[in-house]
C-alpha cells in the first residue's frame, strides 16, 4: 500500500505541474481598460483603479511575467529564498518603471519584450542544468527585473496617468503588481511546495517538466518577437 501511495502522489504532482503551466498558457487574452472619467475620481479611487490594473497586468493578462516567477520559484520552492528574489526584482522593475514613466529613458519595445521572453528562457535552462539555487541569482533576477520593468512601462504608458495625481498613480500600479506576483508564488506554494518540495521525486516531476514547458513557450515567444 506505502509504494501505491507513493506512486499516486508522483503521478498528483505531476499532473498538478502540468496543469498548472497548461492553465496559464490557456489564459485568455485581453487589454487593459479603465471605463471611468479619471479627472472625475478621487485620490482613493485612483488608487484603486490603478492596483487593480497593476493586478491584472499580472493576472491574467502577464503570462510571460507569470511564467518568470514560476520558474523563479520551483527550483528552491521555499517562500523565504523565492521572496528574496521577487524582492530583488520588485526593486530593480520599480527603478525603470519610474524612469521610463518619467521619460529619463525611452525603451524600444522591439528590443525591450524579446528579452523579456530571453530572461524567461534563461531561467528555466538554468533550473534544468542545476540543482540548487546559486547565491549568483539574485543578481540576475535583478537585471532581468530591470528589463521586465520597461515592459511595465509599456503597458501602463498606453494607459496613461492622471495628471492630479501621477506618482501616487505610478506606485499604485507597482503596488498592484507586486500583489499579482505574490499571488503566483503562493498560489506555487499552495500548490506545489507546500507538501512536495522536499519529496525525492521533486525535481524528476515537477522542476524538469515545468521548465522544459516554460523554456519551450519562451523559445517560440522570442523567436515570434524577434520576426515581428
């Protein structure tokens, strides 16, 4: 009975990888919209339309950036050492959002997005070549941040900010996005590391297949932005 056990929860997590990384793909896609007259909405109100787009820029409209932090986080599925790298990536994505937004910086989207799908594919190469997470990340997640942060400005300069209230708008976007990426490394968490990180099966299952998926889709995502 122990080893049908045993063999049924491989299968559990397996399956759960999988459907995790399909369901993400499956997402459908759509546009950021603010249906409200901004120079009609108070302070308070601004700032909770803007969490709510950073949210959504996020999930489930940021299936590259979903996709970045699951690969972040399934090589080390622990919340401590993941949190340090979305940390280290809030930082550095905050620095040229603000830059950007303020125009100091001006960003091509052609170059800006195929290294986004780049940084999704370096990480998820990485997590099937090592074992263990390399003190070195965090300062590549950093850079990566960086970049992933211009992307962000991409986004939030087609919507535009309120001229009544323009950095407070610029954080609440931030804020909403932060709250989208915890949000993913919990749900990771839940899911995943929780119950399975320190099982022996735990990267044959789940890390391999999961970043093979992910570094597939990345592939196909910087050779379709690169030709477009």
């Amino acid at each position: 009975m122990a080893f049908v056990y045993k063999q049924l929860k491989k299968i559990r997590v397996g399956r759960v990888a999988w459907a995790l990384t399909a369901l993400l793909l499956a997402l459908p896609a759509a546009a950021h919209v603010i249906d409200a007259d901004l120079s009609k909405l108070s302070r308070t109100e601004i700032f909770g339309t803007y969490i709510r787009l950073g949210f959504t820029h996020i999930i489930p409209l940021g299936f590259d950036h979903i996709l970045f932090i699951i690969s972040l986080y399934i090589l080390e599925p622990r919340l401590k050492p993941v949190l340090w790298q979305a940390t280290a990536f809030t930082v550095a994505h905050s620095i040229t959002l603000g830059l950007a937004m303020y125009g100091i910086i001006k960003p091509p989207g052609s170059v800006v997005e195929p290294i986004i799908a780049l940084s999704i594919l370096f990480v998820a190469l990485e997590n099937i070549i090592t074992t263990k997470l390399s003190p070195w990340r965090l300062a590549i997640v950093f850079g990566f941040g960086l970049i992933h942060g211009m992307g962000f400005a991409s986004a939030l300069t087609g919507l535009g900010l309120p001229k009544q209230d323009y950095f407070g708008s610029l954080i609440s976007f931030n804020v909403g996005v932060e709250l989208g990426q915890i949000t993913i490394i919990l749900l990771c968490w839940v899911l995943i590391g929780r119950w399975a990180a320190d099982r022996p099966w735990y990267r044959a299952r789940v890390v391999v297949p999961v970043s093979v998926v992910i570094g597939l889709v990345a592939a196909y995502w910087t050779l379709d932005r690169l030709l477009a």
